[in-house]
C-alpha cells in the first residue's frame, strides 16, 4: 500500500492519496491474509474541511499517470441491440459501451467517505490474483467473506443486460491506486466497469501472445516494451472513464493500468 500526502493546487477540499491494494472481488483464491478495510484504507481517509461538500472525484486521487488519446477499441452506445452485439462482439472482438445501464445509485455509495464508513471495520481476506505473475506484490480482496455484508451495495449495482449464452455472471469489486494494474493475463469472458478513475486496458486476441515478463508491472511493460512494438504488434488499446463499459471476449489477453486511483466492477462470464 501507497500513500502520499495533501496535495496542493487542487483546493483545500482534496487529499492526495493512493492504494495499490484494489478491494474487494467476489472470485475465491488462496487467502494470504486476514485484515480489517478500516486499517487498510483509514490512513488514507479523507477529512471533509469546514464548508467543504461532497469531495470531486468520488474523494479518489486523481494520477499523474500521463494518458494516451488514442483508442483503437470499437465504441458502441445504448442503441446497439442484443442481436447485433452477438453477431459483431461476443465472440469476436472487444467493445466499449456508454449509456447501456444508469449506476448512478451505486457510484453514490462508491465514494470513499461512504466505504468507509459502510465497510471499513469489516474483516476482509486478501489475496494475490494474477495467474501469470510470480512474485505477488499486489493484493486483492477475494470471496470466503460475508456476501450478506456487501449485499446491499452490491445490489445497487446494475450490470449490462447483454449475456453469453450458457453463462452466468459473477462480480468482482476493486480499488486501486494511481501507477496500479495487473500484467497480461487471460480467462472466460465479462465486463469491466470504470465507477471512479481513469483505467488504461490493453488487449491481444487469443492467437496473439503479447511480449512481457511475469514479474514486471503494467506501468514498466508501458516504458520498456511498449515503445519498442512494431504498430503492426501493438495491442487494441483504450482509457476507459467513468460510466464506460468494456467488453473482452473469451480467452483475449488483457492488461490494465490505473491512471487514477480507480474505483472499478467487473462481470465475469463464467
């Protein structure tokens, strides 16, 4: 875990702070320990100054992290129909969707002030989650705890209405600070909704097996391999923000970037 202190220029109403411990997801792994949210995100809780309202951004650290504009991920909106996502993306390709749900309600509760105070004397059981990674230096928040607990702010969430035949979805919750992500990686299909933050994803179809080292972080593939790619070897590639839905197919490789300290859901098919 990251912290840093107040941060001047952006007025008396925000801290400066990040997480690299993204909290919690409902997928059980192996535990590696046992600690309550309260102490893992208490140090860094913000404190509402005098005449200060809700706090931007939810309360979360905005990054340093420098973003790329291009995006070369097909974008849809709320008029694409179930028939036509079938046929273009589920199988196939990767999209990004806006305007498909309206999580208003539960990115209310996403702020940090409202975790912390909903959640933050609960036990929580973390773990390490990346597959192709060795030394675990990032740790997740992961199932074999109390769903009745979470139940309420997980059932403000609404999840995109589009299905893969013979699936059913499984959540997976997250906080993570700026610099963050996880390194390529890949599994059954889902979805990946921004609630806070900025989160860079970068995705390989499943024939196409991107150049990395396990152990090296997101953020030092993007400086020592990314620049070297060849454009013909380059990922499909997009900043999510948000209200952005992104949909990955079967099997794509995938990694991510926090640009941000993001605030993010995903639904996985399984």
């Amino acid at each position: 875990m990251a912290m840093h202190g107040a941060s001047a220029g952006r007025g008396a109403c925000r801290e400066a702070w990040s997480a690299a411990v993204p909290v919690p997801a409902l997928v059980p792994l192996h535990m590696a320990g046992v600690r309550r949210l309260l102490s893992l995100l208490l140090p860094l809780a913000w404190a509402r100054p005098a005449g200060c309202g809700d706090p931007p951004d939810g309360g979360w650290l905005v990054g340093t992290v420098p973003e790329e504009e291009r995006c070369t991920v097909e974008r849809a909106d709320a008029s694409l129909t179930y028939s036509l996502f079938l046929q273009r993306f589920a199988f196939s390709r990767p999209v990004i969707l806006r305007g498909v749900t309206d999580n208003s309600a539960f990115r209310a509760l996403c702020t940090r002030e409202k975790l912390l105070a909903a959640f933050g004397a609960h036990l929580v059981r973390l773990s390490t989650a990346n597959t192709y990674s060795y030394r675990k230096d990032t740790l997740y928040f992961f199932g074999d705890n109390n769903f009745t607990e979470w139940g309420p702010l997980f059932q403000q969430y609404v999840p995109p209405a589009f299905r893969i035949p013979g699936t059913s979805p499984a959540y997976s919750f997250g906080i993570a600070g700026s610099g963050s992500g996880v390194p390529f990686h890949w599994h059954g299909p889902g979805y990946s909704e921004v609630i806070f933050g900025r989160k860079r994803w970068f995705l390989y179809p499943p024939d196409k097996t991107p150049h990395f080292h396990p152990n090296e972080t997101t953020l030092a593939w993007l400086y020592h391999t990314y620049p070297a790619l060849p454009l013909a070897e380059r990922p499909l590639e997009c900043t999510l923000r948000p209200g952005e839905v992104l949909y990955f197919p079967d099997r794509w490789w995938h990694a991510t970037l926090n640009l941000d300290t993001s605030v993010f859901i995903s639904t996985f098919l399984g």
